[in-house]
C-alpha cells in the first residue's frame, strides 16, 4: 500500500506538560518573532510576484524562492502555535526557516514539477474565494483578541474578532488555567482549523495547482490516504512457461 496526502503537509504533537499561566504573557514573549515575521512576510510577497511571472511564462516555481516562501509560512505556524494560533508548547520556537525536526510543530510542502500557465491567474484570489469565507469565520479579522465599539450615546459593546479559533483556545486556555490540561477535544478541532488555512496559504502562494480539499482534517497528525499499488505485469523472457500438467485421478504407479 502507498499513501496519498495533500501536497500542504501540517504535523503537531500536544505538549503533555504546559505551563498552567505561561500563556498570559506568550503574546510578550512572542514579540521578537513578530518583529522579525513582519519583514519575512513583506519578502513573501514580493518574492510570490515575481514566482508569479515565472510561472506564467515558464510553468515553474523558482526553487530558491520557493523553498524561503515555504520557511515563511512554517514559522509563522510554529510561532501560531505556540503562542494564540494553538497554545500547544511551551517551547519557545526556533529562529530559522528550515524545518527542526524534535520541535513539536512541522510543515511541510511538495515542490511542484510543473505548475499551470494559466491557472496562475484567477486561483489565489478567484477560485480561492470560498476557502477565503471559510477561514474568515475560523479565525476572524486575525489580528486582534476583542475591540471596542462606543458611539456617543450608547455604552460600549464588546465585540469578538478573533473567530472560532481563537474562542476555542481562548476555551483551553481558561481550562489549562485551572487543570493543567490542554482539551483533547478542542486541541484536535483547532489543529483542523489550522490545517484547512495552511493548505489554503499554500494554494493561494501559488504552490500548488491542487484545489485545497473542504475536509475538516482534526488532530496532530496529517491524515493518511491509502490507495493500494496495482501487481505490476510478468517480466518478459524468451522462453514460456510450460502449463502445469495435472496427474490422472484413480491411477497409482505400478508396483516393483
């Protein structure tokens, strides 16, 4: 049997031990990444507009540029979960593009051969659209936790930004608070939440040609697809076997 996952790969694995307040200042600790992730991503996307040409013309995806956009988007997730994209670790995440391997968050894409001419053109924004609407309702505006709407009459209101997402670590947080557990339940459900909008930046990063798959794929693990191997065919020689002869029924051999 071979397997068979979506060229976006997303991997996790919960902390068994987190610190019960840790969370409170993560959004602190967190600041150098920020700082640092706001100028990767201002290279993403100038480095996406020129992957953009390249692979009208062309129909590839430069490695080079690939590979960085690919070391983007896997900080960003390491640094979402470990701090309000998933609350999951209390390890402090590395400052590196490339993949470490005993850090307990991992992604990983599948360089493409070739990518279509055309279909450049209208998947980042057109075909993407209704996986755009999905993630809105999954994680909101994504940049802030509440705000607050006043007008000169009226008290003000609290409103929620941050989406299903991030009420339901909001959730596990106030849990952890006071067990010292993180919800199995919730834990799957918002590493599902986080798979669907990373293969989504993958898609619309131009990365892959494959259609973002509307499946809810919940837990740490990337889920895996069996499709089984078919038996490949007799090798040729020059000779034939001969078919089997079947001996007589009711005949012994004779005696000495």
């Amino acid at each position: 049997m071979t397997t068979s996952t979506y060229p976006v790969k997303v991997n996790a694995q919960l902390d068994t031990r987190l610190s019960r307040g840790l969370w409170l200042v993560k959004w602190l600790l967190a600041i150098p990444h920020y700082v640092i992730l706001a100028f990767l991503w201002l290279a993403f996307f100038v480095l996406s507009i020129v992957a953009f040409f390249a692979i009208l013309f062309t129909g590839r995806y430069p490695q080079g540029i690939f590979d960085f956009n690919v070391g983007v988007l896997r900080w960003s997730w390491r640094v979402g979960y470990y701090a309000y994209g998933a609350l999951a670790t209390d390890r402090y995440p590395p400052f590196t593009l490339k993949d470490v391997p005993d850090y307990p968050a991992h992604l990983e894409i599948d360089y493409p051969d070739r990518l279509s001419h055309g279909l450049v053109l209208v998947k980042w924004w057109l075909l993407a659209i209704p996986h755009y609407l999905i993630i809105s309702f999954f994680f909101g505006g994504g940049l802030y936790v509440v705000s607050e709407v006043a007008t000169s009459d009226q008290a003000p209101v609290w409103v929620w930004r941050g989406g299903l997402a991030g009420l339901l670590v909001i959730f596990a947080a106030v849990v952890l608070l006071f067990t010292g557990r993180y919800p199995q339940s919730m834990y799957d459900f918002v590493l599902g939440m986080n798979r669907w909008a990373l293969r989504v930046a993958g898609y619309a990063g131009l990365m892959t040609d494959q259609y973002p798959p509307f499946r809810l794929d919940q837990g740490g693990q990337e889920p895996q697809t069996a499709q089984p191997i078919m038996p490949s065919a007799p090798e040729e020689s020059g000779e034939t076997a001969a078919p089997p002869v079947a001996e007589p029924q009711g005949m012994t051999a004779p005696s000495s």
